[in-house]
C-alpha cells in the first residue's frame, strides 16, 4: 500500500505529538506531586477574564483541536481511507465495536448508579499516543496497519465528538444556538459561492464558537462543524482547507493539546490513592479500555468481514487488529476531555482520571509488545524463506 505524502506527514506530526504528550504527563504528575505541589495547582487555577486557564484551555484551545479533527475527517471522506464505501467500511465497523463495547462493559458495572453518566469516557481512543506508540515499532509496520489504525482513530473521534453534543449538553438556550448555526449556515453559503479567502470563516468561527459556548452545547463542536463549510477544494496543496490544516498541525501537537495534557494531569496522588480506585465507575474504565477497546474492534472487524460487508487489506492480519485493538485502549486526551464534561464531583474526577492513566499506559505496553512480537515473527518466517 502507498502513503500519500499528506498522510505521511500526519502521521509524522502524530507520532511526535505523541511522544511529547508522554513526557509533558509525566512532568505534570511529577510537579503535581512534588514540593511545587500547591504553586503548580494553584496556577491552572488562576482567574483569566472570568475564568479559569484550565476552562479557557479545555473549552477554548480546545475548540482548534476539535476543527483539525474535522478538517482530518473531511479530508479522509473526501480524498482518504473514507473516500469510498470499500476501504472505509472495515475502520467504521472497527469503530463502532470499539465504542460500543467498552460503554457496554461500564454500563454494565455503574447502570443506576451516579457515575452512569461516564460511559462516553472508555469510548474515546488518543489518536496521537496510539500512532506515537505504533511509530515506536519502526519499519516493520505496514503501511495497512498504519491507515487502519489512523482511520479507526479519526471515526473514533467523530463517535466520541457525536456523545458529547448528544449526551453531555444539559440546557441549551436556543436564541444563541440559533444565532451560531445561523453563522454556520452563512459561512456554507460563502463556501458554496466559492469564496476562497479564509479571513471570514475565522471570523464567522470566533462568532460561532460564543454563542455555541452560550447556547449549553459544548462549544468545541464548534471546530467540528466549521471544518465541514472550510473549502476543500480538489483537496490539494492549494486548497484553503489543506492549508489550514496543515498550519494547524504543530500548534496542536506542540502546544495546544501538551497544554491540555498539563492543566488536566496534574493529580495529587495520596498514599492511598489505590483505595479511591475500588469503585464501579473506575473498573468500568479501566476493563473499558483495556479490555472492551480490543475485544470490540476484533469482534465487529471479524463480524464485518464474516458477513462480507468489508474486506481485511493487504498484508494487514488479524493479529494486527488485536494489537491495534490493544493501542485503541489508549484513551487519554478525549476520555480526560469527556471526564470533565461527565462528572461535576472533583474526587471522581480525580479517580476517573487517574484510571484513565493506568488504563492507557496498560493498553500501550500491552499494544506495544504483542505488536513488537508479531511483527517480529513475521520477520522470522520471512527471513527463512528461501531465495
């Protein structure tokens, strides 16, 4: 299979972003838990403008990491894995499963219960771990794996973004609602008259993401939904919407999402803080993750292609999609991002925060080896095939 050199570069971007997630993580609970403790947390906690910079950072910065997903997502309807029915139906069946079930297995252990409200969190796979962790393996991994587990995680997002404007709006003030998609719809019509020049989709974006912040849906969908009216184009180069997305890249990887890593990671971890995890919200998302994420991806892939509604591509076995299976329980920046639009009770965040640390860092040591194992033995075989 041949990457294109958009994907290439994605992919180039995701990986380092990734590592530099790891790192800045680690950073976090280190200063968290350190003799800097209460500066560091007091920090993210300043008021700016009214609001926290951790509020202005989950639901402003936020909303740019949103728009790159959308303009990710366009980009692979249009001219990527998506673009046809064919290659796009095994990642979307990998997808559902890999929501599905983990929400399933949490809904399971907290239904009736205070905590039912986080079946979205287990839903969410980080696109930038997953391919940083996949990146670490190096050349032996096939390109087939690479755009599987890149589109899985892409739908993913989508699912996960669905959740939130469905199950985690409480009241919504339809005026301002009203007056953002009323944006919406005039930035389409621009875009249907072929305008071209990017300064009033910004504009008409700040407009719309107000009133969507004021309006009860969550205003990072905003990103989303401005993505889709960004003109594409023939998607190349040139297009507006390849040229934003590709600015927007590093800002994300280097700045925005370590930021959000930063201000929502740095968790005071007691003595005791193995005792806070003995509860039915925590375990549902941890076995969500770490077991849910691979069984549901297997399980709806293998159904998919029993059924012959999609077909497994070229060099990609199912071995790879148990281990990229294991790789989408790497939940962090959208299950943190869900946990705080789930839950209003600081010390369930903190558990559920704290399970989705150990759920990915599980998920990327188990994904990491059984991958680095297989493609190993692949490598076996080969070399002993005779010439």
């Amino acid at each position: 299979m041949k990457l294109t050199k958009t994907f290439k570069a994605f992919f180039a971007n995701e990986k380092s972003g990734g590592l530099l997630l790891l790192f800045v993580t680690i950073l976090s609970l280190y200063l968290a838990n350190s003799s800097m403790q209460a500066d560091y947390i007091s920090f993210w906690d300043n008021d700016l403008g009214g609001h926290s910079i951790t509020h202005w950072i989950n639901d402003g910065l936020m909303t740019i990491f949103f728009l790159l997903i959308g303009l990710e997502l366009e980009r692979e309807i249009y001219h990527g894995e998506l673009s046809s029915i064919r290659n796009a139906s095994l990642p979307i069946m990998a997808a559902f499963g890999g929501m599905l079930i983990p929400a399933a297995i949490f809904l399971a252990l907290n239904f009736g219960t205070a905590t039912q409200n986080g079946a979205g969190i287990p839903m969410a796979t980080d696109i930038a771990f997953a391919i940083g962790i996949l990146s670490l393996l190096g050349s032996r991994v096939p390109a087939s794996l690479k755009v599987f587990l890149t589109a899985l995680a892409v739908i993913d997002d989508l699912g996960a973004i669905i959740v939130i404007a469905i199950f985690y709006t409480t009241t919504i003030a339809f005026v301002n609602l009203a007056i953002a998609l009323g944006i919406w719809a005039l930035l389409f019509v621009l875009n249907r008259m072929k305008v071209y020049n990017i300064i009033p989709y910004l504009i008409g974006g700040v407009l719309m993401w107000y009133f969507m912040l004021n309006s009860g849906v969550h205003a990072t969908i905003t990103g989303v939904i401005l993505a889709f009216v960004i003109p594409f184009g023939n998607g190349d180069e040139n297009s507006v919407s390849h040229k934003l997305e590709h600015f927007l890249h590093k800002p994300v990887a280097f700045v925005i999402l370590p930021l959000f890593a930063m201000a929502n990671t740095c968790i005071p971890i007691e003595s005791d803080w193995h005792e806070g995890l003995n509860h039915p919200n925590t375990y549902g998302i941890i076995l969500g993750l770490v077991v849910g994420k691979p069984l549901g991806i297997f399980l709806f892939s293998l159904i998919g292609v029993s059924a012959g509604m999609c077909t497994l591509p070229k060099n990609l076995k199912w071995a790879h999609v148990i281990g990229a299976g294991m790789l989408g329980g790497i939940g962090f920046t959208m299950s943190i991002f869900i946990t705080i639009l789930a839950f209003h009770d600081p010390e369930t965040i903190v558990f559920s925060k704290i399970a989705i640390l150990i759920a990915s860092v599980v998920s990327g040591l188990f994904g990491f080896c059984y991958l680095k194992y297989t493609l190993n033995q692949k490598k076996k075989t080969k070399s002993k095939i005779p010439t």
